[in-house]
C-alpha cells in the first residue's frame, strides 16, 4: 500500500518556530508531527510512502530516514506552491493503483483498515460548524455527490478532512491535469477537491469515512490543543526529577533534567532539557532548552532557547534568550 504525504508547506502561521524548523518536524507529545502520522501508517501495513517536501526539506528527510529506515520512502520536491492537487500530481506515479493521501500536518485517530481494504474510493470526513474554510461535502444515499472548496454558501457542514483513499489513481492524475489544464484554482492554488469533483464527472464512486479525532497543527493554539489530547492518550513512564512535582498527563524524556520545579498538566519536553526552579504547564518546551525560575502557562519554545524570570505566556523560537531580572 502506497501513500503520499504533502508535507512542503512553509507553515506561515506557526512563525517564528517555522523559520528554523519544519512545520511537520514540531514536537507534540514527545515525538514530530511528522512521526505521528508515520506511525500509523506503519500500524495499518503501509509499506511505501512518498513525501512531498519543500521548506528544510533535508531535516524532514534526515528524521525519516533515521526513524522509518524500513519504509520504502522517496521524496519529491514542491519548488512552486502551487497548492495541494499540484503536491498531490508531483507523488502519483504511471499506475493506477490504490493510493492514501493523508495531510503532513493533520494528526487523526481512524481506523483506516477498513478504508484501505474497500473497493472504492474515500474521504475522511467530519462535521463543523463553519465549513467555509474547507472543502464541503453533499451526499445522497451514502455517495458523494458534490464536492466543493471553500464554498461562500455551504449547502453542507460535512467537511473533507485531510485523509484521502483513492481507488484509481490513475484517474485523480488525470483529473488534476485537467484542472491544470484548465486553470481551475481557488485563491491561484490548485485543488484536490476540484479534481476529486472531476472524478465525479468522470462516473468514480466516491464514499465518506467519519473521522472523529482529527487534529489540525498548524496554529500555536491548535498544536498546544493536539498535544493535550496526545499526551492524554500516552502510557508515558516518568523519569525521575530532582524535588520537583510532576502534574500528568506530561511526557519528559529520560535526558531532561528537573530540579525544583511543577511541571504539567500537559506539557511536553524535549531532549536535554533543563528546568529549574519553574513551574511550566499546558506548554511545548524543545530540546536542548533551558528555563529558570520561570512560570510558563500555554507557551512553545523552540530548540536551544534559554528563559529566565517570571512571566506567564511565551511563543518563541530556536536559539532565543529572555531574560527578566
């Protein structure tokens, strides 16, 4: 079983963290986006993945290649955002076999045996409240009828949600070329969703899947939410620390160091991290970084960053100081 994971996206809206580090590299839980998504499709018997990749493309190939060294894996390069149908195109191949496509920076909890066995094609779906910012859904008896980009007028609140199994790849190839063919683009970026409504127009059968954990890390504040529902769902054996009180759900690996400190609920820290004297909770700390006598509450510092005073809430990225005396 083949997939693709788009995964070229600069992740504008995570800045600064983005300027130094891959959006899809971001720790939550203790381990990359990138990682979580890996893992479940090794779980499910994917046993080929093709990465879309662009901004810092070596550090995402470095980390697979490290970590998923059993996986057949290429990666192929996005050079122009030309949007997501345009990532898609660049990792389908001349086949026509079945394909999963699945977000870079969308963590979800679905089982997707029973997707990947079946004989036609589905997206993962879910219902929000404002489907404007999505690409909407209508069905009859089951079966898309209607698919639709960022509609100004939603004729549904049902929603694709970054998870795609595609019987016939060879037909969404064709589809997108014809979109392309054709300049059909949303915001001047090229769809799926149009070229999966093409393949409707083509006659292809296209169901829906639900997907009831699906967590989107492309904000600070959704990656702070999908690290407090990961960090619930971990069995994480706590190291032990230095006069310090430890608040779960939390995950701090074996190298941390903690010294008179209260960390948790819900916080995260990396390798080789030093706390002391602090009290951090609801945040993402990265390795190598060191925080004194702070309180840290909904912050995200990145890697080899150094913080020391009293304050409440942080967003800083790599090789930051801050010092408050």
């Amino acid at each position: 079983m083949k997939a693709i994971i788009p995964a070229a996206g600069i992740g504008s809206r995570m800045k600064p963290h983005t300027l130094t580090q891959p959006k899809v590299l971001l720790n939550v839980a203790g381990k990359p986006i990138i990682g979580h998504i890996m893992d479940r499709l090794v779980a499910v018997g994917v046993d080929e993945v093709v990465l879309i990749v662009g901004h810092l493309k070596e550090r995402v190939e470095a980390y697979l290649q490290t970590n998923y060294s059993t996986m057949k894996m290429s990666f192929v390069e996005q050079k122009e955002r030309k949007g997501l149908a345009h990532a898609v195109y660049l990792g389908l191949g001349d086949d026509d076999q079945p394909v999963l496509i699945i977000l870079g920076d969308t963590i979800f909890e679905v089982d997707l045996l029973p997707v990947i066995s079946g004989k036609v094609s589905s997206l993962g779906a879910a219902t929000v409240d404002d489907p404007r910012r999505f690409g909407t859904i209508e069905l009859v008896n089951g079966r898309v009828t209607r698919l639709v980009e960022k509609p100004k007028e939603p004729k549904s609140n049902l929603v694709i949600v970054g998870i795609y199994y595609i019987v016939h790849s060879g037909l969404l190839k064709q589809c997108i070329e014809e979109i392309i063919t054709d300049n059909i683009t949303v915001k001047n970026e090229y769809q799926i969703t149009d070229a999966l409504q093409r393949m409707l127009d083509h006659g292809e059968p296209i169901t829906t899947f639900p997907v009831t954990g699906w967590y989107d890390c492309g904000k600070p504040e959704t990656l702070l939410a999908t690290n407090q529902y990961l960090l619930n769902q971990l069995n994480h054996s706590i190291p032990d620390t230095v006069n310090s009180v430890i608040i779960p759900p939390v995950y701090i690996p074996k190298s941390a160091v903690v010294e008179g400190s209260i960390i948790g609920p819900f916080t995260t820290l990396g390798e080789d991290t030093v706390i002391q004297n602090s009290i951090i909770r609801n945040s993402i700390i990265g390795d190598r970084t060191k925080v004194l006598c702070a309180t840290l509450d909904r912050s995200i510092l990145g890697t080899r960053a150094i913080v020391e005073g009293q304050f409440k809430e942080l967003n800083i990225s790599d090789s930051s100081e801050i010092r408050f005396h």
